[in-house]
C-alpha cells in the first residue's frame, strides 16, 4: 500500500486585525489579562463580505503552490470547519467549484479545533486504501461570527483563518499513524447551545454563541493532550527524545504549555503562533503548521507531533514524518 504525505502547506489570515487593547474599548478586559491569561496578543476578523471559502480557497492555492502539482491533480477535498459558508451544500464543494475542479470527491468534517486532524485521518486512510492520490486537506473557519463579543471569557479567545495541506500518495512514508477519539458525554463542556434542526430561529432569536465551561475544558484539555501524545507515541515504539516538533491546537498558552510540560517536552520544540492570531479552530494547526514550514523550523526528514482538543469533546493526533 502507498504511504500518503504532506507535498505542500498554505495558510490566511484576514487583514483586519483586533489587538487586546482594541477589546479594551469594548469589553471589561485588559491587554494585561488577556496575555497573562491566554497569550494572546491579537486575532485576525474576517471582512464583512469574506467567508469560510474564500478563506480556504487562498489557504488552497497557497499550498497548491508549495506542493508544484496541477489543481486538477487533487481528487479529493477534505474540508474541515464549524462555520460553513451554507447549511448546504458543504463548504467543501464551494471550495470545489471556486478552485475550477470538477469530478472528486468534496465533503465538509465537524469535529470543531480537532477537525484538521480528523480530516487527515480521513485523507490518510483514503490514499492508503487506493480511493484518492492527491487529496486537499482544509481547515478554515469565521469564529467571529459565533462569538458573543460582549462576554469576555470567550470573546479574547477566537479568531478567523484558514489552513491547508496537499496529501499525496507517495513511496515515501509521510503521515506515520493517526489517532482520532470523542467522548460526547462532555457536550456542554463547550458548545453552541442552538442549531438548525431545534428551529434555529424561533429558539435563539438569532443569538447562537459559543458558551464554555473554562475551568474543565483546561483539565480536559491538558489531560487528553498529554494522553494522546504517550499513545501515539508508544503505539509507534517512538521515544519523546526523537520528536523534532510539537505541533498542537493553538488554543491558548497556559493549555500549550501545561500540555507540554506534562508530557516532558521542551518549550523549544514547540511550534506556538496563538499569539498572533488566537483560537481558529480547526484553521490552527494548519496555518501554525505552514508559518513553521515556510520560516525554516520544520524542515524535511523531520519528525512531528500534531494534536488537538475540542468541543465534542473530540481529541486527535497525527505523527508525521515532513
């Protein structure tokens, strides 16, 4: 069977930036408090008329670019995201049609901050079996417009961006295991409390807002982190020592680093980039993987750690020979 690795990375951030002294002006917070808090320093908005597309779409050519190959080489779309441009059809086949492909597969995965990973899995698994050769794996989302900007315990947390990678079936060995879980159990931990199918309009009056239980989504963050790394580790025969890099949801920085510490690496081979543009969801770990890639860190031959926690809750992880 082919292994399936990564041949290109891309990533946008929308130009619109709101710092944490921007937040000052609107909500009962402090540049001081937001930083020591989470580590953020600013988050990028979407414009008024940019959607999850178009976001993906520039994230998709840029990763198109890096990987040299045809856009009609890709024959599967992967589309991970919580803010889809429509109910229907997925954001996957708008991004389809926006990218002039036709014929391939294109679907949209919700798993929320660990959907980047789950649509690796997914990409992996297909390419391993024969279904795809080039697959473009997508995460991109609008957090802005699922945010109450006046509560101030969610407000500092997210941001807008997209993230993108092209998988491709190779002799070489690229994506090494991956390891997706849920416990649904935990729901309300973190979660927006409406949708479509209660009468999305008639129950929230159009007021459909992330709500999050702070103190136990850090618990559970921090713990299943630190858990999935010693599995996907230990089901490999790898030792911590021969991980180049660490590449985790960039949720905040008190869970990145409590992560971590608890599973004993180093903040050096850490891949960190919340500071400048916040919570994005299932766009985090693409976009901190592209901006690593293209200042040098992470670099061919090297071997990483891909994790993340979300609403669900799900958690997931992907060890990735670059």
């Amino acid at each position: 069977m082919p292994h399936s690795r990564i041949v290109g990375t891309g990533s946008y951030l929308p130009e619109k930036i709101v710092s944490n002294k921007d937040l000052e002006a609107t909500i009962d917070t402090s540049d001081e408090w937001i930083r020591e808090r989470t580590g953020i320093r600013c988050r990028h908005i979407a414009a008024d008329d940019e959607k999850t597309s178009d976001m993906a779409v520039i994230a998709a050519r840029r990763a198109i670019e890096a990987a040299g190959i045809d856009v009609q080489e890709i024959d599967l779309i992967v589309m991970a995201t919580t803010t889809p441009d429509k109910i229907f059809p997925s954001t996957a086949c708008i991004v389809q049609r926006k990218l002039g492909i036709e014929g391939g597969a294109a679907f949209d995965v919700q798993a929320v901050c660990s959907g980047f990973v789950y649509g690796l899995d997914i990409a992996h698994r297909f390419i391993k079996t024969g279904g795809a050769k080039t697959v473009l794996v997508i995460g991109a989302e609008t957090m802005s417009r699922i945010v109450d900007w006046q509560d101030r315990s969610t407000a500092v947390l997210f941001g807008d961006g997209a993230g993108a990678v092209i998988l491709q079936a190779s002799e070489e060995e690229g994506i090494v295991s991956t390891h997706i879980h849920s416990d649904g159990s935990l729901e309300e931990t973190l979660h927006v409390p409406y949708g479509v199918s209660q009468g999305y309009d008639a129950v929230c009056d159009g007021r459909a807002f992330i709500v999050m239980n702070g103190n136990t989504v850090f618990r559970k963050a921090v713990s299943m982190l630190g858990a999935i790394a010693r599995e996907t580790l230990d089901g490999n025969n790898i030792d911590k020592k021969d991980l180049d890099w660490l590449v985790p949801h960039q949720a905040n920085m008190r869970i990145i680093t409590a992560a971590a510490k608890k599973f004993g690496l180093p903040m050096e081979r850490v891949v960190v980039t919340v500071d400048t543009h916040a919570n994005t969801s299932a766009a985090s770990i693409p976009l901190a993987l592209d901006i690593a890639v293209r200042d040098g860190r992470i670099k061919r031959g090297e071997l990483m750690l891909l994790e993340a926690f979300g609403a669900g809750l799900t958690w997931a992880s992907a060890l990735i020979r670059y």
